[in-house]
C-alpha cells in the first residue's frame, strides 16, 4: 500500500522523534554544589576562597548558582549544606526547606555538639530534605567517634543518605577527620546507612580510597572536584572497580564547574550510556526521582 520510500521516510522520523526525546529526558544532575542565603554569600566565598585556595565560579547565592548550572548544562542540582556551630542547623535546614524545589534538592545538615542532634535528623526528614551532609573538618570531630553512631543509626532508619567531606581538606590538611578507612569501619558497622563518600572517597587519597572503600556495597562515591586530583585514567578504573551504577557526578561548585567536571568524566572512557548512568540515572534512583 506504501511506497519504500514512504516507508523510509517514515522510520526516519520516528528516528528523529527517538534522538529528539532522548535529549529532552537525559537529566544531569549535579550531586554536590554550594551556596549560602543572600546576607552572608558575599562574606562567605571570599572567606572560604582564602582558606581553600581555591577560585570560585559563581557569586554564592541561589539565584546565581542556578543561573551558573544552567549555563554549564546541568538540569538539576543538590545542594549540600553545612552547620558549623551547634546552634547553627535549625536555620540551616529551615533555609535549606525553603528554598527546595523541582529542579533544586537539599540535604539538610547536623551539627555534633548541638543538644539534641537525633531530634534534628528526625526534623530533617519532616522538612522533606532529601539527606544529611556531615563535614568532619568544619563540624570537628572523627567520623568514627562513637557519639555520632546514633546519628548514623536514626539517618538510617528514616532512609536519609548521607555525604561525608572524605579526605584532605584545606582547613586542617595534616589532620584528615574522614579517612577512607574510617569510612569503611562506619560501612561495616552501619550496613542499612547509605554513605555517600564525596570527592571519590577521599579528597587527595585515591590510593587510600582504592584500598578500604572500592567495592562496599552501602556506599556510593561522588566525583566532586576528581578532575583537579585525579587523572582521567585512574578515575575510570576507581568506577569501575567500585561499580558505575554507585557513582553519582557531582562538581563541588562553587569551587569547580560542573561544566569541566562533566568534560572530565567524558575523557575517562565510558560510553554514551554508562555517562548517562552516571550524570544523572544513578542519582534519580538514589533519591527516588522519576
């Protein structure tokens, strides 16, 4: 009834249908950035920028974080904030609340020393955050410290991930509060607790990283600021030994650009899929977005 060449015409179209929703679904999603409210991103980058020795790339703020990720490609971001003194987190989780939306996922955070930190991650989780994000450097204290094991128990019951700052960090580069070694102890110990063990498991220790982390079946890793430690070479062997579908790609902006932090990844060897995978699949599963 049809002609070839109709028949033809028409598979190229649905071809081009296919190419076309295929672009339009694949989300990046960017699983570790950074910004502060309005009133303090301007003090606090210069701040932070001095202590890390780093250049930021965007001004702090929420509206120029997100006119930054759309710019460099990316679709969707997390958010990871931190409260550096015990009396800081209830305005940083009521922040992080209010600015969460489609497009733009917190996790909440939780300081140590503060008098009921169990009690804050059981508000956490009724704020809607999608997780917690511990920062052993700034919030002082070794992850494998006996008082923050009923935090990691009450995290794990209510099924909120959590993000480790693993590794060095410019702010106490002598003393790592979050070994890789450590991270595995608090694995083993905490089996039901996803960990997500920023910076490949260990910011400036991948050999360390490769030794205790690689492989544990309850951690994830991200790739924040890999490109800046890390060679194309060894980061596609650290994925692929730990396992790609537990790799989340994350920048660590203000400090790099998701942009350069994606263009690494695609030096790394992996196919059009498996960079799918990695860009955004692997991070919708974790934190159930469909």
């Amino acid at each position: 009834m049809y002609g070839k060449r109709t028949i033809d015409f028409v598979r190229f179209l649905l071809f081009c249908c296919f190419i076309t929703l295929k672009e339009v679904f694949l989300l990046i999603l960017d699983m570790h950035t950074h910004a502060f409210p309005d009133a303090i991103a301007a003090k606090a980058l210069p701040k932070l920028s001095t202590i890390c020795g780093c250049p930021y790339h965007t001004d702090g703020t929420l509206v120029g974080t997100q006119e930054k990720m759309k710019e460099w490609g990316v679709d969707a971001f997390t958010l990871m904030h931190i409260a550096t003194t015990p009396t800081q987190h209830t305005s940083v989780n009521n922040w992080a609340a209010s600015i969460q939306k489609e497009n733009v996922i917190c996790f909440g955070s939780v300081h140590p020393n503060a008098e009921d930190p169990v009690a804050e991650i059981q508000r956490i989780h009724s704020l809607g955050l999608r997780g917690i994000k511990f920062h052993p450097d700034y919030q002082e204290f070794f992850v494998d410290d006996p008082r923050l094991f009923p935090l990691y128990e009450e995290a794990a019951s209510l099924h909120l991930p959590v993000t480790f700052h693993t590794g060095r960090d410019p702010l106490s580069p002598t003393l790592v509060h979050a070994s890789a070694e450590k991270m595995a102890k608090i694995a083993d110990l905490f089996p039901t607790l996803t960990i997500i063990a920023a910076h490949m498991g260990g910011m400036d220790t991948p050999d360390e990283a490769e030794t205790f982390l690689l492989g544990k079946a309850n951690v994830y890793l991200d790739t924040a600021f890999a490109s800046h430690y890390l060679t194309p070479t060894q980061c596609e062997h650290m994925i692929r030994t730990h396992g790609l579908n537990r790799v989340l790609f994350a920048s660590d902006s203000p400090w790099s650009r998701s942009c350069d932090e994606r263009e690494f990844l695609e030096r790394c060897g992996f196919s059009s899929r498996e960079l799918d995978q990695l860009m955004g699949e692997n991070a919708c599963e974790l934190l159930s977005i469909s």
